[in-house]
C-alpha cells in the first residue's frame, strides 16, 4: 500500500477554485438573475403592446363596419 502524502491535498477543488472566485460567483449569479428577471418583464411588456394593438385593431374594424353599414343604407 502507499501512504498517502502530506504535502498533496486531500480535496482537489482547492486547486480548481481560488478563494475569492466565491464571491464573484455569487455576483454572476444575481447578475444572471438579474437577466431573467428584466426579460421576463421584457416578455410581459410585449404582450400588453400586443394586446392593446388587437384592442385597438379591433375597435378601428368595427368602426370601420358600422361606417359602411351607414353608406349602404344611404344608397
């Protein structure tokens, strides 16, 4: 059997993953939450601008339709 070495570490993370990359993964982490959270609004602003455009579509067409009820009747 081999004994294991003193001198070499026991969890190779710590070679991986310095100290202070904690706290910047953390900062990435909000800042990615951040993200989300903006193009979710992003998404639900644009579905309101589609709803009110097929709201107003929809009121200029039957505005449209009763003028042209108007003009037949007139003929």
């Amino acid at each position: 059997m081999n004994p294991q070495r003193v001198d070499q570490p026991t969890n190779h993370i710590d070679l991986v993953i310095p100290e202070g990359t904690k706290t910047m993964l953390l900062y990435e982490n909000l800042a990615r939450e951040r993200m989300r959270e903006a193009e979710q609004a992003a998404a639900e602003q644009r579905l309101v601008r589609r709803l009110n455009a097929a709201k107003r579509w929809e009121r200029l067409s039957a505005w449209a339709a009763r003028r042209a009820k108007r003009a037949r009747d007139l003929l």
